[in-house]
C-alpha cells in the first residue's frame, strides 16, 4: 500500500526471511535554510504464538542534501547505520 500524499507506506517482511533487510529513505535536495524531514517508521513484530504483535518505532531526520539515509533491521528494530 502506498499513500504518497500523506506519507505512509507499508512492506511486509516474512519472519521466517534471513536475508538482510535495508530501507533506504531520501527526500528531494534543497538549500538551506530548509530543515531536515523528521520520519517515524513503525513495525509490528511478532511476539510468539497467541500474542498480538509488538509495535517498535524508530524516528530518524532524514537531511535536506538528498542523499540517502539506510535503516536496517536489527535485533527486532530498525537501526540506522
């Protein structure tokens, strides 16, 4: 799904998938005085059998110079790095 005009999207990751996951977030190169987008990334994480699933967040400024900004799950999180 994909809501570009408010700024949601969503992927689902298998939890049985052992390969490497990285979103990759940039936003279009501006001059300053702009101000870095501050973005929240939520993921519900399975919590084992019969219990609902645990929402991690992660809020992260992506900057104004384009270039991209790599969060990577990690531990049930997603890190940036």
């Amino acid at each position: 799904m994909a809501a570009a005009g408010i700024g949601l999207y969503t992927v689902r990751i298998d939890p049985g998938d052992t390969s490497d996951v990285t979103l990759r977030l940039r936003r279009a190169k501006e001059l300053p005085p702009a101000r870095a987008t501050k973005v929240k990334v939520d993921a519900l994480v399975p919590d084992g059998a019969g219990k609902p699933p645990k929402l991690t967040s992660t809020e992260i400024d992506v900057p104004v110079t384009g270039k991209p900004i790599e969060l990577k799950w990690v531990g049930g999180a997603w890190v940036s790095g």
